[in-house]
C-alpha cells in the first residue's frame, strides 16, 4: 500500500509530540516536513534521526511555514497536519484553505491519538489563550500537595528551540541547570518560578521518554503536573483537568485553537484576573463556560501583583518589560508590569519602539498592537543583546520587570530596575484546596505516601 505523504505545520512543540505519538512508527505514513511558525529561528534545522526514528535516518528538515505551497507540490504531499496553538479559528481555516487549495487534506489530531497514559495520578492546567496566568496556577497545585507531603512533579509543554538530540529529555531542579541546558528567556519564563521554589519541572522533545523519567525521579513522584503552554491541550491523560481563562480577552475562550479544546475537557474553569478586568467582561466568560463545559466547576480568581520595590515607581517614568509570547502571538497589550505601574503612579510608560535594536525592530513590526510596553524576547545570545541595547537606550527612570524570571540575572541593565510578580488569589469557594483534597482522597493519595 501507498504511504501518504504528510506535512506536519508546527512551531517547534506540539508538532514534535504528534509525530511521535502518532507517526513515528507508523508504516502507512511518510512524513517528508514539518515546517515552522511563531518562534523566530526555529526553521533550517532537521528533526534528527535520533529522535524521528528508523523510518526516517536521514531525519525531517524543517521549513518556513512560508514555503508551505510550494512544498505540498515538491513533495507530492496528501495531508497536512496542523500542530501550533494560540490561533484564532478563522486563521487556522485560512491554512486549511492554503492546503487544500494546493491539493492536500487538513487535519487535526485529538486527544485520543496523541495524549499518553501516566502510571501515576496525573492533574493538567491549561488555558484558553497565552498569558492567562497557567504558572500561576500551576504553582499555587504545587504548594498545596507539598504542603499534605506529596511530591509533584511537573512536566512543561515544550520549547525546544536549541539541540533537540540534547533537549530529548530535560530536568530541572536547580537555576544552574536553567544555564547548563542554556534556555531562552520564554523557558526560564516558565522553569525559574518552579526550581525557586524548590520543585522539579521536565521539558523536552521526546513527551514518552519525558513522563517515565519524570515517574521514576529520583527525588520521588507522587503525582505528574502538566503545565500546559500557549493555549494547548495536555499532552497526558489528565485526571483533573484544570483550565484558566482571561476576562481581559472575553469571547476568545470559543474562539482560538484550540483553546475551546481545553475549555469543554475542563473539570475546573478558573476566571483569572478578576480584579482588573470589567464585569461585563467576566459574565461574558462566565456565561461561556456554561454553555461549552457545563459541568465544571468555575472558580474566580484575581492575579495579585507584588513588587519588590513600589517606591521606585510613583512618579517616575518606567519603562514596562512584559513576558513575550503574552505580548506577541498573546496578543495582549498589557501584563503584571502595566498594572504595577498604574497602580502605583507611574507619571509615564515609555514608548519603546525608537529605542528598539535588531530583532526587537522587527517584533514591533510583526505585532503593531504592542505600543509601550516592551516583550522581553530573548530566544538566543543576540537576541538577548538586543533586549538589552533596547533597554539600556531607552530613556526612561525605572525599569519595571514583568516577566516571570530575573533579567537582572542575564542582562546588563544600566538603570534602577523593579521587579513585579503574581500569583493566583482565589475569592470563590469551593477553591483548589477543596478541589484537590477531593482528587487526593480519589487516588488514595496520601494512604499511598504513608
């Protein structure tokens, strides 16, 4: 029989994860790309043959997402796969339209074909769009099993934009191995919080290989959080689903891919940022939840900010450094540091765009919606020094620090900084406590520990 030749559309995460659960070994398929979207310089490499396996010892090259007509018709391609997040439907329809009209059939994978089944309990927090406020969420799962002894282990949605052969299977536990494995500022973004607080996180390339590590860590696992990234599903069976949504976007919950996945599969829907969004806004995404997963349990909740230094930013001109992709493929135009700012009364949010070096020119053109605040983009060295030179050249008082990580850790800035941080306050009953203690008693957690 004729293998079918495939296109799989991706972004250096979710596309990996399909072709290994789904494609790899499979002989009625033959997957000739994958090709490359949202992330900066993540084409021109090959998927390698260490981890494509035997049927492709030459590897996948990755191409533009550009090239994707003229690749259908080079490599006589039947279906085209697509696998990134964070795309409004009439976007994801308009590639279907590119593909189709090229000749090859669109598909997309679900949950059946591409989840994996843990041995151990496994809880999943996703959302419905990027910058929801997941890390938060993930975090407050975290501390409230440490604080009954029970050991979690978290796995992240891949970013593996470096030495895939090398990122197979990633650990962290420490802010050493954050240099040692020499991640970009969106993976420090999202692993600093964790190794600060003393847990363990795993991301990687490779999700099988991933989960039995994580499962047999050496410092113990209890039960396996994913912590979701973008607005994708989880790549684990959940046995809790936990799925985040975000007033300041309403409507886009039923919206954007696949977003709505992670909303109707949802045993808990949080409406985060309460406190800073209007009310309409929140009865919008109320209401929402009710008619797409009816039977979940909704929980507000509002993103308290806490800055290390507010006596910095009254009166001052600030310039705000926000997280990345929540800017960009987010689509936000704020985050905790324009919050912080006006809060705090900041007399001016300095426009950053004439100061903007290198990339950091080109991400303002990419996204004309992000006025003046500042994407911390940082996914490799000169990238970095362009964040930096952009700062530095700013004039401005203060710069506040709104990303998840320390960029005084990793950058030189030439101003007095201030950094701002979040975390999840619940002001509904019955919250993730009573949620959790239920999913503990479940699993027969905590007699399992004894």
């Amino acid at each position: 029989m004729k293998k079918e030749n495939v296109i799989i559309i991706g972004a250096a995460g979710r596309d990996f994860h399909n072709f290994n659960t789904y494609f790899r070994d499979n002989e009625m398929y033959n997957v000739v790309a994958f090709t490359a979207a949202q992330i900066p310089d993540i084409d021109g490499r090959k998927y390698p043959y260490e981890l494509a396996g035997k049927l492709y010892p030459e590897g996948i090259p990755i191409y533009p997402q550009e090239e994707l007509v003229d690749l259908i018709k080079h490599y006589d391609v039947d279906e085209c796969v697509f696998a990134y997040s964070d795309l409004p439907y009439d976007k994801v329809m308009g590639i279907s339209a590119i593909v189709n009209s090229a000749g090859a059939n669109f598909k997309l994978l679900g949950t059946k074909s591409t989840m994996i089944k843990s041995n151990k309990p496994v809880i999943s927090v996703c959302a419905t769009r990027t910058g929801t406020g997941k890390s938060q969420t993930s975090r407050v799962v975290v501390e409230e099993m440490l604080k009954k002894g029970i050991k979690v282990i978290a796995i992240r949605h891949p970013m593996p934009y470096g030495d895939l052969v090398k990122q197979r299977v990633q650990r962290f536990a420490t802010v050493e191995d954050l240099k040692k494995h020499d991640c970009t500022i969106e993976e420090m973004e999202e692993y600093e919080p964790h190794v600060d607080r003393g847990n363990i996180i795993y991301a990687g390339v490779d999700y099988a290989d991933i989960l039995e590590a994580a499962e047999n860590d050496p410092d113990g696992c209890d039960v396996i959080l994913w912590d979701g990234g973008n607005n994708d599903f989880s790549f684990y069976e959940p046995d809790l689903a936990i799925t985040v949504l975000d007033p300041h976007r309403p409507g886009h919950e039923l919206s954007y891919y696949p977003g709505e996945v992670c909303l109707r599969t949802a045993d808990v829907s949080i409406i985060n940022k309460i406190d800073s969004a209007p009310q309409k806004a929140i009865d919008i995404v109320e209401n929402n939840i009710k008619i797409a997963s009816p039977d979940s349990l909704i929980i507000k909740a509002e993103s308290e900010i806490l800055v290390d230094k507010p006596e910095l930013i009254k009166g001052k001109k600030v310039l705000v450094v926000e997280d990345g992709p929540t800017l960009t493929h987010g689509e936000m135009q704020i985050g905790a540091g324009t919050v912080a700012a006006e809060r705090l009364g900041a007399t001016e949010l300095v426009d950053p765009r004439p100061y903007a070096v290198g990339s950091l020119k080109t991400t303002f053109e990419t996204y004309p919606h992000i006025e003046n605040v500042l994407p911390a983009m940082g996914y490799g060295k000169e990238q970095l020094k362009d964040l930096e030179a952009t700062i530095n050249q700013t004039d401005c008082d203060v710069v506040i620090i709104g990303t998840p990580m320390d960029l005084t850790r990793i950058i030189n800035i030439n101003k007095p900084t201030t950094r701002v941080q979040y975390e999840l306050n619940e002001v509904t009953e019955p919250n993730l406590e009573k949620v959790l203690n239920d999913f503990i008693k479940t699993h027969n957690l905590i007699e399992k520990i004894k």
